[in-house]
C-alpha cells in the first residue's frame, strides 16, 4: 500500500512539474526529502517493533506512527512553502 501511495504521489509530482519554477521545484524537493527520510525513519521503527513484544512493541508501533505523521506534515509544508515561492513570482 505504501509503495502505491508513493508511486501515487511521484506521478503527481511529475505532471505538476512541469509547470512549475525551478525554485518552486526546490523548495519542494528539499522538504520531500526530508519527509523520504522520516519515512524511512519510521520503517526501520516497524521493522524493529517487528522484532519486540507487549509494550516495547506498542511503543516502537507509536513512535513509527509518529515519524509517518511528522513525514505527512513536513509534505504539507513543503506544499505549502512552494506555493508561497508560486505567490511571490506572480
């Protein structure tokens, strides 16, 4: 599910692209990256809560939830962050 969701999220990325300034573009990218490795972050926290049991498996399982929640918020921001670069160009 979470590789379509990328694959979702790359296309998308990919036709808006195309009309956006290459600063735009940057911003975005910058903050996408960090949000890549929050991802990744919480991936290796559910890999290893894999490996635990009671509640250091639900404290892993929580804090890998919250790196996915900083990784969603940390997107919207760059979202948002281009937008204002659009705004200001315009």
């Amino acid at each position: 599910m979470k590789s379509f969701v990328a694959i979702l999220g790359l296309a998308s990325m990919v036709s808006l692209a195309a009309c956006d300034s290459k600063q735009e573009n940057k911003v975005e990218n910058a903050y996408e990256n960090q949000a890549d490795a929050l991802d990744n972050q919480a991936a290796n926290m559910e890999a290893m809560a894999d490996n635990l049991s009671g509640n250091a498996e639900n404290a892993a399982e929580n804090a890998a939830d919250a790196l996915e929640n900083k990784a969603d918020a940390t997107r919207e921001a760059g979202e948002a962050a281009a937008e204002a670069v659009e705004k200001k160009q315009h």
